[in-house]
C-alpha cells in the first residue's frame, strides 16, 4: 500500500511539473539581457548638441561649431544627476540629426575635435565611459540614423533621398557605429532613433551582443508610442514577432498572447516639451507631482522610465534641474525604499500576514518575470478579522511591477488573487506601503484609473486633439480621381500616434482607404503607416520632432470608394 502511494505520488508530482514545463515553454519570456534591463527600471537621457546653442529641437548641420566651448562640461556632474532619482544607466546622445559627433569620429569634421572644447583633444564619449566604469553606472548610445549632408532626411531611419547616395553612407554609419561600439567598452543599450534601415547587425554582435536595442530589425524593446512618460494599463510585455520584427512595434501592438518577449520604454522630458536647453525652455520644468505621475505610469506598469537631461551651453546640467531630479529621487525614496511587510508565492491566491491591524495605501506586486507574463486578472483583498475580506483594489496586467495605490484601508492580512492567469502565477514581490499622500486619494476610487475609467476592460486608446483637415475632394490628385495627397506639416507638431480618417462625421462610418504611404520630406518612407482593415483608419508612427517645414509629413492614400463629401480628421493617440 505504502509503495504504491509513494509511487502515484511520484507519478502526480512528475505529471504536475511537465504541465508546469509545457505551460512555461508556451508563454513568450525575457532573455537574461532582458531581464537585467527591466530590473534597472530608471535610466537617463543625456541631449547635447549644436541645438543647445541654436535654441532649437532638431538641427540642419548649418551652425558654425567653433563658437562651441562647452568648457565646465563635466560628465560626473551628469552622472550625480542620473544618481539623484535612481537611474542605473546613462543614454548619450552622441550624434544627433544635426550630424555633431561628440567622439573623436573619422567620418566627418562636424565633431568635437573641431571646437574649442579642450583645445579640439576632447572626447566627451570617452569621458563618459570612463566615468561610467568607475561609478557602476550603465552606458547607453545613441547614434540618429539619418544625416543631411547625405540627404539621409528626418524620419528616413537612414534612408536617402538620392538613392545614388545610400550605399555611401551606409559606409559613413556603419563606420560610425563601430567607432562607438568598438572604443568605449560595451554598450548596454543602443538605439536607434526612428528605426534604421542600414543593417548594423554584424557590428552590433561584434562589439555589443549583449546589448539591448532600440529600434531596427534587431530591436528586442520598443517605444511606448509618445513623449509623455506614460505607458497605457494593461501594459503587456509581448508582441506578435511579425509586428516585433518591424522595428517600430509601440504599446499598440501589445498581446498578451503574443509569441515575442518585447518590453516597453517610456521616455519623456524634463521639460515640457523640451528635450535640449535653451534659455526659454528652461521656464518649463515640469512639476515634482507631474514627473511622480510618469514614475507611476511608467515603472509603476511595468515599464522602464527614461528621463531626459539637458546640460546647457557651459557643459553643465541647470541647477533647478538638478534640484528636481535629487527631489523626484529623494520622494520615490521615501515612498518605496522600505515596505512595511513583503512577501512571495506561487498558484492564484498569495497571502501576506501583517500580523497586526495596520494601515496601508500602496500595494506594489511584481511577478517572476523570468517564467514569463502570467497574470490576466487580479484582485487585492483584505481582511482586520481573518474571516471577512473586502476588495480593495483590482487590476489586469501585473508583469515586472504593478504600483497600486488606493485611499487608506486598515488590514491584519491581504491577499492577491490572480482570478484569469495563462499559467499558475510567480509571484517575486507582493509588499505592503503606507505613503500618506492626501493628493494620491483625491482622484482615486478603488475600483477606477487614476482617471476614473474601470479596469474590468482595461483602458487601451484614448484621443485628443481632434482636427478636422479639410475636405477629401480638396485633395484629389487630377490624375486619378481616388487617389489624395494630405499635407500635415503644419498640424503634426510632436512624436506619437496619430490616426487619419476619412468619413462624413467623426463618429460616422469611414471611407476605407485600400492604400496609403507616409511622406518624409517628400520621400515614401515605408513602416511608418499602417491601414487599420477593421475601422478604415489610417495609423501614423510620427518618430522624430516634427520642423513643421512644408510638405515635410504628408500622406499620400487611395480610397475603395468614391469621395463625395467626407471630410479628413487627424488626431492624436495618446495613453492615460
């Protein structure tokens, strides 16, 4: 009898972790890279460039660099900055669309070594890095894609105009490349702005196998899809790999069920909306409460927040910046360095004994990400007696980190219940706070948004700033009758997602297009627009700070139908 108890239960336990395997092998799950990048969490921008002197957002290679001497420049003074709010890694911006290279490159005279900084013997890049390796801080770059000098236009992600001229810069980038690549130790990061034609993959394994990527065919994060600092809810870390494989995957091709692990990063300003200094743009710092809202937004829902810095024409990071960083850092500190209890635990329901009656306003949860995205629905309970539970918060996607926070409610014991999961939960964290923000609980009810929308469906796709841009027979091409040509260079004025539509009312049914092409700078630039099939919606990926210059963002579509009187509207996507 004995024997044959031990031996079924052998059998059940074997059974149970072959289903535990095949469940695990079914869900998408981070690579160790991966892994190691979202634990960071926080990381900084690094936006210096020829603009800072011009008091500009994007530059044409047109200012004179000799009247560059950023001469108090000093990089651990950057770094004392990505410290302050708890940023583990550095993104440098070491070229620009400008073209200024801030290393001592081969590939042009617009760089560092023809300035004043250092007498034209300075390195800022390597600098930096050995700044980096002695603090333990990460070192991301940046490299833009495009070039002007080479006709490789705003937007293009390395696309030239003339194609005569691509093979030749093809050379110029990937040189580029594997100069930073190849002289500063390995990057952690390495992004792509806007997607990038030029294949770099051979470079980029050479020198950075271990490297995260953003943007390109080798991309294994994406951008959420707007400069704000929020990422939507639910926040899912999967994508289908046909979107993951573009390059240019947002949150909006988040699936839970999807086959490719591709976590979010969510990158704002300091200033709004700013990403180099000027003396004017120094005015619009955003708040304390208004960078905590991106914290909750970003990191809070499972992403990595990526705050910008923008060092002015001394070299240096503005003092009030540098206060509000030490503030925003000081604050989540405060908050969150030391729950009052935590635990871990693995099935639907965990539980966290507090051992007396105690009073808490913030539950953060965090799975095991390393056995992929599980949860798909939960509930926090609590409990004074041990008999009687209330609700007191719900959600959907937990992934890396969840940050509930809730009016104040006194609890001997909570519990978390996963009531929809692909695969028995992991739970790594699920820990107890008392923060004490009276701001917090004004806007909050326990079963909304930070915005009052209920979490039972989720929120996905908000719109604003609607514009009605004229009527579709005033932009017919005279040679095909459903064939139109919308010039939006002068409404599109920040990065994100726009949709552009066509219909008589801006609820009404939509004159679906059967094809549609964005424009950059009068060049058709592939990857960038995509027709939504289901609503006849046309989905624009706008990636660079638009120079609102003519004909520079246009969209060229056909419609299945004949136009009458239908009106264009455009308007912006945005997550809340």
């Amino acid at each position: 009898m004995i024997r044959n108890i031990l031996f079924f239960s052998v059998v059940f336990t074997i059974a149970v972790h072959s289903l535990f395997a095949q469940e695990v092998k079914r869900l998408a799950t981070p690579s160790p890279q991966q892994l190691q990048w979202q634990n960071m969490e926080q990381t900084m921008f690094i936006c210096l460039d020829p603009c800072t002197w011009e008091g500009i957002e994007q530059g044409d290679h047109s200012y004179p660099i000799e009247k560059m001497n950023p001469s108090k420049l000093d990089v651990n003074q950057w770094l004392d900055a990505a410290e302050a709010f708890g940023a583990k890694m550095v993104l440098f911006v070491a070229k620009h669309s400008s073209g200024f290279c801030w290393w001592n490159t081969e590939t042009t005279d617009y760089g560092i070594r023809n300035t004043a900084y250092k007498n034209g013997k300075g390195d800022v890049l390597k600098e930096l890095s050995d700044a980096c390796w002695e603090r333990g801080i990460k070192l991301g770059i940046y490299v833009y894609p495009g070039d002007l000098t080479w006709g490789a236009y705003l937007g293009g992600a390395g696309r030239t105009k003339d194609p005569a001229k691509q093979e030749g810069y093809n050379k110029v980038l990937r040189q580029q490349w594997e100069e930073v690549l190849s002289r500063y130790g390995e990057a952690t990061e390495i992004w792509f702005d806007g997607n990038c034609i030029i294949p770099i993959d051979d470079i980029k394994e050479k020198y950075a196998p271990n490297a995260i990527v953003f943007g390109s065919s080798m991309a294994n994060i994406r951008w959420v899809g707007n400069e704000r600092g929020y990422a939507p809810y639910p926040a899912w870390n999967t994508v289908k790999k046909e979107d993951g494989g573009t390059g240019s995957a947002t949150a909006a091709h988040s699936d839970p069920n999807g086959d490719m692990w591709m976590p979010l990063e969510v990158n704002t300003t300091l200033k709004d909306h700013y990403w180099f200094w000027s003396p004017e743009n120094e005015k619009h710092l955003k708040s304390l409460d208004q960078l905590l809202e991106c914290y909750y937004k970003s990191v809070g829902r499972g992403g990595l927040f990526l705050l910008n810095s923008a060092p002015d024409t001394s070299g240096l990071i503005p003092a009030a910046d540098m206060r509000l960083y030490q503030q925003l850092g000081d604050e989540i500190r405060r908050r969150f360095s030391q729950s009052i209890k935590e635990t871990s635990g693995k099935g639907e329901v965990v539980e966290l004994e507090l051992n007396k009656v105690t009073e808490i306003d913030h539950v953060i949860t965090m799975e095991d990400i390393a056995f992929g995205e599980r949860v798909r629905k939960y509930t926090i309970e609590g409990t004074k007696d041990g008999n009687n539970w209330f609700e007191i918060v719900k959600g959907i996607s937990v992934g890396h980190k969840r940050i509930d926070k809730f009016k104040p409610v006194k609890v001997r014991k909570i519990r978390f219940h996963a009531s929809e999961h692909a695969a028995p939960p992991v739970i790594k964290k699920l820990a107890v706070y008392m923060v004490g923000d009276k701001k917090d609980y004004d806007r909050l009810k326990s079963d909304k948004d930070d915005f009052g929308n209920s979490w039972e469906a989720g929120q996905s796709k908000e719109y604003i700033d609607l514009v009605e841009v004229g009527k579709v027979s005033g932009f017919v091409e005279t040679t095909n009758e459903r064939q139109f040509t919308v010039d939006l260079s002068k409404i599109i004025d920040r990065p994100g997602q726009y949709e552009l539509f066509v219909a008589k009312k801006v609820n009404g049914t939509t004159n679906k297009p059967s094809e549609a092409a964005l424009m950059l700078e009068g060049v058709e630039t592939p990857g960038f627009c995509k027709i939504d099939r289901v609503f006849g919606r046309m989905e624009l990926n706008i990636t660079a700070h638009p120079t609102m210059k003519d004909n520079s963002i246009k969209v060229i579509f056909n419609l299945a139908d004949k136009a009458q009187d239908e009106i264009v509207f455009l308007r912006k996507v945005v997550f809340n």
